[in-house]
C-alpha cells in the first residue's frame, strides 16, 4: 500500500507541475499578445483628394532608396533638360508613403513636357521644367 501513496503522490506532482506550466505558458502568451499589440509601427499620414488622413507605415530604407534612385535618373535631364523615357523609368519606381504626393506631381511634369514637345508647344516645356524645378527645390536631394 505504501508504494501506491508514492504513486498517487507521483501523480497529482505531475498535475500540479502540468498546471503551473500551462499558467506560465498563458501568462507569457498573454503579455506578448499585449506587448506587441500596444506598440504602434511608425507612421506617415497622408491626406487623400476627399481630404481624408490615411496613416501608412514608414518605410525609412525605401525612403532612402527612392531618393537615390530618383536623383540618379534626373542628373542627365538636369544637364540635357531631355526627358525622353524619364517618366517610365520614374514609374518602374517603388514609391514609399512619403514621397507619393512628389513621385505624382514628377510623373504630371514630366507628362506635360512630354505632351508639350510633341505638339511644339514651348510654354507648356517650359511649364514642366518649372513645376520640376519647383519640385527640386522642395526637396533638396532630387536636384
């Protein structure tokens, strides 16, 4: 008899020992679920064209690549001012949150100087090149 007490003993230290593990495992479960839910991403607020804030997450390294590649694709048009298979190669770009509004107002540029050249209008190339350089001093890096 005194071997069966052992093993009922056994037995429920086995089921004390199975619920203090499944409390730990719930507790920890439990902060991590708050801990990581509470924390918000960084952000970049964007205003849409009803006027509407849209928060969408920063993406510094995209930020940084965006604006490498765009000044490499610009320093042959601001020597040559041709804008010939710029505005594509602008398109091809991944454009982060943050520079939506500038990579638009680049691709509308570059549009108009397109369309101008094509019909001979010199104003409207002139326009495009204006509202570029307009763009370029906004943002110090794109010239």
């Amino acid at each position: 008899m005194n071997w069966q007490w052992t093993v009922v003993k056994w037995y429920f230290n086995l089921l004390v020992m199975k619920k203090i593990y499944i409390f730990i495992v719930l507790i920890l479960t439990a902060s991590f679920i708050l801990t990581g839910c509470s924390k918000n991403p960084k952000t970049q607020s964007v205003q849409t064209p009803g006027g509407e804030q849209l928060e969408l997450p920063a993406n510094p390294e995209l930020e940084k690549n965006y604006e490498k590649q765009l000044s490499t694709l610009f320093k042959t048009f601001w020597q040559t001012q041709d804008e010939t298979g710029l505005r594509d190669q602008v398109l091809e770009l991944r454009a982060p949150a943050k520079y939506l509004d500038l990579h638009l107002n680049i691709v509308l540029a570059l549009d108009m100087i397109e369309q101008a050249r094509i019909s001979g209008i010199q104003s409207q190339v002139d326009e495009g090149v204006s509202r570029l350089n307009s763009l370029s001093s906004q943002y110090s890096w794109f010239k």
